[in-house]
C-alpha cells in the first residue's frame, strides 16, 4: 500500500517501520475506495504516522479525550513551533478527525453513549408509529425530533411522565418564543401523538393529551409563491454553460422545474431509474410509497445524458447526481437547496421562499396558467388527494378575477328561493334530519 504512495525509499522505510503499520494500510484502502486523491492519500499517510506515534491501541480502547490530548502533545512538537494559530486549528481538526474515523474503522474508539431521557418510551413511541401506524420515516424522524427536545427539556421537572402536568407542556411552548404558529402546531401534534400512546400505557396523567391546546393555523392561509416563469427560464440560461458543475446543475434544475420534484426524489434518483429505450424516468415517491413513470422530455434527456457523458465522475455509487469533489458521494438535500438558493441569489430574484420547493410551486402555477385542471396538475406533482392541489386554484388570479365579474344577484334569488322551498318541506327545526338537511346548504352559503 505504502508503495503506491511514496517514491522516495528513505520516506517508504520510516512509514514501513513506524508503528501500526498493517492498521494504517487498512486505513488508506479504506480511503482509496471511498475514492480519495492521491494528493489526499499523502497527506493522510503522513497524518497518520504521527497519530500512530502518539497513541497507543494494544490494551484498551481510546477515548476521545485521549485523542483530543495527542493532538495537543503533537501540536506541541518543534514542527508546529512557527506555524500560524489558523494552521494549528486545522492541523487538531484533521488529527482529532483522521484518528476518530481510523480507530473506529479497526474497532479500537470507546464512544461514551448518551442516555436520552425516557428512553423505553420514546424508542416504543417510535416503533409503534412506524409498525403499528405505518408512517412514513421523515414523519416517525420530526416525532422523534420534537418529542425527544420536549423530554430534555421536562426532565428536570419531572423524573417520570406521570409528572408531566399541563403547566409544564405550557412552560415549554413559552420558553420557546421564537417558534411560529406553524412550527408550534407540529410540535404540539407530535406531543399530543406521543401522550396519547403514553395514555394508552398508562404512562402519564389520564386525559393530558386533550389539554394540548394548538394555535389557530388556518388551511391553505399562506399561498404557494415560487418564481414567475420567466424568471425559471431566467434560472435555467444562467446555468447553460460548459463547467462540469453548471451541466451537473442543469439537469438538476429541469427535473425540479419540468416535472415539479420533491428535493428528495431528485437526490434518490438512480443510473437504473433512466431508461433510454422507451424514454422515460422513474420517480420513487417516498412520501406516498409509490413510484411514478414520467416521459423523458427531449430537453431533460439531453441534460441528463451531456451530465452522464461530460461531468459525471466516475465511481462506483449508483445514484444520479454526486458531488463533483473527491470522495464522490451522492448529493444530500442540503447540498440541493444551497446549490438552488445561491443560483437564486445570483440572478436576483427576490422570494418570499428559496431552494426546490419553490421551483415545485412554479411548476405547478405555470401548468394552472397554460389550462391544465387541477386533477392534471395534482396527478403531475405526485398528489394522492386533489386536496393538496385545491390551493394552487388561489393563485390564477385571472381566473379570480373573472369571478369576481360575475352578477351574484341571479346567484343569491336562485339561492334565496331554494332555501324557502326546502324550508317547506323539511322536518321540525332541532330535529337530527333537519340538521342534516340543512348543513350542507349552510355550510355552502359560508
């Protein structure tokens, strides 16, 4: 291994000759898979000689304080005696990191585990949602995120969840100022999930669920605002350009604009899920636990190919789009948001919201101004209920505008003269049929 690396003999002897010599071979194979320059490789080699010299991993297992005092005996040694203050934080970094990752490749770090307060609860909270429920697990991830702060938070109030009172639950949301209506509304959805199983369990007090009390969050009050069309065409020439990173961007930008992806459908997407014979591209919807086949359109084929045939690193992962750095991994959905967001910025757009999600809304907004029902619409961006789709129909204002031009005084004689029929004919007020005779036409007048 050490040959592959290292020229000079005198430079090969003292790696050979250093201790952990087999251990440190294991480590750099380990990184050459991962797909590591050579550059890289060297650095490391050398990195870990001295991590090598300065712990000891025969008897026990290290610790991270252990490693953490290696670094600061290593920075102490006449090599680092006129390096600047910024070159000695970095140089710690890389060694407390390479150390880290290379003794728990060979199984020799001690990693102190945590113990999460209501730990038996919360892990059968979890599994019930996820075996019992189904839920998907981004669902079963915000519950455990949301219900675990609330139990770190309670615990020093309260050794058991019998303790758990209403006043505690409304200390905690007041101690959380800055969360939004929005943001409390899930929280207090997640809570009242979790005591409700922990009532079921008789965990806590009987009835805490129902004292939960959420804010007001008005169905479909805030409207999905992405960039005009134009502006996503905007968007798409200023990512025309010849890099490897602008081709891998454009194709990644089609898929959001084109067919209205989630952020996470795009990172899932798989060399397999193109099939280049019939044309088509396979999105796995996570969320509904369902794939959908879509048509390649011509111009999102093209990008998608020129990235596989020009930009595409070579390495042995399978998804679509990786990072176009060493050691190529698949990209994340951070990575896609700040990719999204900073070529917003770079062309000046002003949005109320930025990343993916609002190229999904101008993609849907675009299809309800060129006339597609809101079914269509719904069936393109994945939707299981025409429920989720019923809010883009607030955004074409001309079709609003055309309403509001209506003459409403035909509408409410015709409306006026079918409620004195039916009053004619209905049952006795206060009985069960005449409130069921009546609702709908109440609840239409609203």
């Amino acid at each position: 291994m050490f040959e592959q690396l290292i020229q000079r003999p005198h430079h090969l002897a003292r790696h050979y000759g250093g201790p952990y010599s087999e251990e440190r071979q294991l480590y750099l194979s380990h990184l050459i898979s991962e797909g590591r320059a050579r550059n890289t490789l060297n650095q490391v080699a050398c990195l870990l000689l001295s991590i090598a010299r300065h712990l000891s991993i025969d008897r026990s297992a290290v610790t991270i304080a252990q490693i953490e005092a290696a670094a600061e005996a290593w920075l102490c040694s006449p090599h680092h005696r006129y390096c600047s203050s910024r070159s000695r934080r970095e140089a710690r970094t890389a060694f407390i990191s390479h150390a880290t990752k290379w003794l728990r490749l060979l199984g020799h770090l001690h990693q102190s585990r945590t113990q999460r307060p209501f730990a038996s609860e919360l892990d059968a909270f979890l599994q019930f949602q996820r075996d019992e429920r189904g839920l998907a697990s981004s669902t079963i991830s915000c519950r455990e995120k949301y219900v675990g702060h609330f139990l770190a938070w309670v615990r020093p109030y309260a050794k058991t969840l019998k303790q758990v009172t209403p006043e505690e639950v409304s200390r905690y949301f007041v101690a959380e100022r800055r969360w939004g209506r929005s943001t409390i509304a899930l929280h207090v959805d997640a809570l009242r999930a979790f005591f409700r199983f922990a009532e079921s369990r008789q965990w806590c007090t009987p009835g805490l669920p129902d004292t939960i009390d959420s804010p007001r969050v008005y169905r479909n009050e805030h409207l999905p605002r992405g960039p005009e069309w134009g502006d996503v065409q905007r968007l798409l020439a200023a990512s025309n350009r010849d890099t490897p990173t602008d081709i891998r961007d454009r194709a990644i930008l089609l898929l959001y604009a084109v067919y209205g992806l989630r952020n996470s459908e795009v990172c899932l997407l798989r060399l397999g899920d193109l099939d280049w014979e019939n044309e088509t591209i396979l999105v796995a919807r996570h969320k509904q636990r369902k794939s959908q086949l879509y048509p390649l359109i011509e111009e999102v084929g093209s990008a998608i190919l020129r990235y596989l045939r020009e930009a595409r690193p070579h390495a042995q992962q399978r998804e679509l789009f990786l990072s176009m750095k060493q050691p190529y991994r698949p990209v994340t959905a951070g990575s896609m948001y700040a990719m999204v967001r900073g070529r917003q910025l770079q062309i000046g757009l002003a949005l109320p919201h930025y990343g993916p999600h609002s190229l999904r809304h101008a993609c849907a907004t675009h299809l309800l101004v060129e006339g597609f029902s809101l079914k269509e619409i719904g069936d393109h961006l994945g939707h299981m209920s025409t429920d989720s789709t019923q809010i883009y129909a607030k955004v074409d204002l001309a079709a609003l505008r055309e309403v509001a031009r209506m003459d409403l005084r035909r509408l409410v004689a015709h409306v006026e003269a079918s409620g004195q029929i039916a009053a004619s004919i209905s049952p006795r007020p206060g009985s069960i049929a005449f409130r069921a005779v009546a609702a709908p036409s109440m609840g239409g007048l609203r």
